[in-house]
C-alpha cells in the first residue's frame, strides 16, 4: 500500500507570493492533517481536515488555509509568505473516524525556503 | 493545556548500549500515548504506541510503558545499533469532543549511535 505523498519535496518562494501544497493520504484514510516543523519550534499543528471539512485548527493566522477534496487528497496555501514561513510541512493521514484510535501516518513532508 | 516534555538531546551512545529517552505528558482525561522516529530527509514514522495506563507498547527493540501514576512514557532499548540514529519524538493525542483529534509532540530527542 502506498503510503502519504506530498508534492512538491522542495520549494523556493519569495516573500509575498503565495504557495500550495499537495497531499495524497494512503488509500482509504479519510483524515488528513498538516503540521509545520521548524528547528526552533518543533512540530506545530496547523489544523486536521475528516470527509472534506476542516475539524481542528492550531494557532496558525489566516495566511495558512486548507482544503480536503472528495478523494481525500488535501491542499495547504499560505498566502503572503513571510521569511518565518521557512519550514518543513508534513502531511499526515489516519484511517479515522474521529474517535478512533488509528495514529497518524507521515508523509516525507514539503521543505519550503522563502527569500 | 496538554503537552510533552522530553529529554534534551542530543544523545550519544556507543553500539549495543542501553538507550532511555524520558517523556513526561501534562494532559486532560486520558491521553494514547506515541513514539515517532525521524530519519533525516523523512517524515516521521510510528515506532510505538499504547492507548491505556500499563499497557506497554513495542516494536524493533524498542518498549515504553503508559505510566499514569507518573504522566510518563519513557523509551527504551536494550541494545542500540548505528542504524538507530534518528530524531525521537514521544506525543500524546486527546479526542476533542466529536470533532476532531489533538496531537500534541514533545521537541524532540536526536539519538546518535557510534560504531
């Protein structure tokens, strides 16, 4: 089975564009989550999206939004991007549904390098 | 709120010494308790979990036992190799109400084995 694919691995932005990101969860998880992994601040939790509607959400500012899609797959945008933005971005997916005890499934994550 | 604390890295063993890598959680109701492995350049990947106090997870060599007389979840290995080395992350996950999951991660822990 494959697992999580995330595309693109790598990305160089400059400050103010805007970027998105791609997430294939393993086939039949239905719960996709991103978080962002920086050396200073671990892995923070950006927000968790079940059957196409986003279910949690971390302290994240509104920049960072997402989408879940019929198929499961997932997209994160960040608008306006700012140097701090600079981080390593893991999709992680779970069979779900919500009060199940399935853990969390990595993908190899996006590095993100904003200029 | 609910956290993880780990022990600073990073930490240095020789081939076939015995590896703790401590973890103590602050969490409301009754967390599942995890440990991530992380090799450079890839996402993380499930190493061990346990859902209930005294349950006691393991795989590869490696065990930790839910401890909720202590809010601990220390990892252990008997015998560690140089394919090993890794970064460590023990994380604990809370349901929030019907509506998602909260997975929370320590910093994490970078192990490396010398030959």
């Amino acid at each position: 089975k494959a697992g999580v694919t995330q595309t693109p691995r790598y990305l160089i932005k400059t400050r103010g564009q805007q970027v998105t990101l791609s997430c294939s969860p393993i086939s039949g998880h239905r719960s996709v989550s991103w978080y962002q992994q920086t050396p200073g601040q671990g892995l923070q939790f950006l927000f968790e999206y079940f059957s196409e509607t986003q279910r949690n959400k971390g302290n994240f500012p509104g920049r960072f939004s997402g989408r879940q899609f019929s198929n499961s797959r997932s997209e994160m945008n960040v608008s306006t991007l700012e140097l701090g933005d600079s981080a390593l971005y893991l999709c992680a997916s779970r069979s779900g549904p919500v009060r199940d005890n399935s853990p969390l499934h990595f993908g190899n994550g996006t590095r993100l390098t904003v200029t | 709120g609910n956290s993880v604390t780990q022990m600073e890295g990073p930490v240095t063993l020789s081939e076939e010494a015995f590896l703790t890598i401590n973890c103590t959680y602050t969490a409301t109701g009754y967390p599942s308790l995890f440990w991530y492995v992380q090799y450079p350049g890839e996402g993380l990947q499930l190493l061990l979990k346990a859902t209930k106090a005294d349950d006691k997870g393991s795989n590869k060599g490696f065990e930790a036992t839910y401890r909720k007389e202590t809010t601990s979840f220390h990892l252990e290995k008997g015998s560690v190799q140089v394919s090993d080395s890794a970064v460590y992350f023990c994380a604990l996950r809370t349901i929030r109400d019907n509506y998602g999951q909260n997975f929370v991660f320590g910093p994490g822990t970078r192990l490396s084995v010398l030959p």
